[in-house]
C-alpha cells in the first residue's frame, strides 16, 4: 500500500507476532472507488498457501489473475509474500476480501 493509505492506521502485533491490522482500518483511509489498489498478503510457506490465498482473491476480485501475483520468500523460506494490485470497486469488497484473508490460519499479515 501507499504511505498515504497507512496514514492514522495503528498496526497490531498480536502474541504469536502475526500482525493486524483493525477492523475499520479501511474506514479511516480515504480511498474513492473504483481505485487501483495494491495488496500484500505474507503467510505460512507450505504446499497449498497460493493456491488458498488466489482462491480468496478470485472470490472478491474475479478479474485477479494467478500469473500477476508476485511471490518473495522469506530468508528462511518459511514465509511466503503474494502481492497484486487490483481495482477496487467499493468500500464492501475491501472490507470483506480482508476479513476473509485475515481469519485464514496461514495468513500472517495482509497489507
């Protein structure tokens, strides 16, 4: 994400250090719909984590593409970062694209 869109959002590290981000996080930044929105989600590196995370992605964002998700690891490899952008088209699709990615076990963060 852009530091604009950080702006005023408190980031939480919960006991296992798996970062959150609150709730209405998305309500305090001032995006206008539709808008190109960046997306960052770091998890757990085992076998089916991209193939999870995409399946959530194409749920809410049906024109995401698997072969635009770029994908870092983490010096150990045991995480793995899957970033896209997309075009966000309401405030109700952020909401619930996130909600869905951070209840999932293997998702550590989602910026």
């Amino acid at each position: 994400m852009s530091d604009e869109l950080h702006k005023g959002i408190n980031i939480e590290v919960d006991e296992d250090n798996t970062t959150r981000v609150p709730q209405d996080a998305f309500e305090k930044a001032e995006l206008k719909f539709p808008c190109e929105f960046p997306i960052s989600i770091m998890g757990l590196n085992v076998p089916e984590y991209k193939g999870i995370i995409f399946a959530i992605l194409k749920k809410h964002v049906p024109e995401v593409e698997e072969k635009n998700l770029a994908t870092a690891y983490s010096a150990n490899k045991k995480y793995c970062s899957l970033k896209t952008k997309f075009t966000a088209q309401s405030r109700e699709q952020m909401d619930a694209l996130y909600k869905e990615l951070t209840a999932n076990e293997l998702v550590k963060w989602v910026l």
